[in-house]
C-alpha cells in the first residue's frame, strides 16, 4: 500500500452526501473513505451502506462511525433505500368499479 491521502476538505454532493476531497486531488464519500481508512478497499460489486438518520454536530458537520457503516450489493442497498419499506404487494390494492358494477 503507498502513501494515503488526507482529507484537505469536505463539501456536500448533489445527493447530500458528505464527500471528502483529498489530497491527491481525488474525492469520495466520506463513508467510503472511513471504511477504507479502516478495513481497506471496498470489494468490487459492493457497496457502504449508512444504517440509520445522519447525525449533524454544532459545527453543521456530518457525525458518522464505523458501526453505522455497512457493506452490502447494490441489490441490498437498493432495498435498504426504497420508498415505503413497511408496504408490500402492488401500490393499489383499492378496489375499482368496472363498467355495469354501479
């Protein structure tokens, strides 16, 4: 392994991700960046999951640790982020008067 970046900076992506940008002139999000710190690069195909609400400090920084962060495939993560995740089956399941049901 060479020399690892620092982070000179932090600004919020399009998304509202915390992105940090480092000092070989690259940028990531800040949980990747904290799992790779910890546990080393993310394997192919995968991806970090942040479990639970962000937090923010007085500062307006975003507060994350490891325990929030978890490895997960795309299929995971897509779940973990879906729209209503308590419903289940099709959107509407109310029923529909048909032509001659008056």
């Amino acid at each position: 392994m060479g020399k690892q970046a620092k982070i000179i900076g932090f600004f919020t992506n399009q998304r509202g991700d915390t992105t940090v940008r480092l000092s070989n002139n690259s940028c990531q999000t800040l949980y990747k960046y904290m799992w790779e710190q910890n546990y080393g690069k993310v394997p192919k195909g995968c991806q970090i999951h942040h479990i639970g609400k962000k937090r923010y400090g007085k500062n307006g920084n975003e507060i994350c640790s490891l325990k929030d962060l978890m490895l997960v495939t795309p299929v995971q993560h897509k779940y973990f982020h879906r729209k209503n995740p308590k419903k289940t089956g099709s959107k509407n399941r109310s029923k529909r008067k048909t032509k001659g049901s008056d």
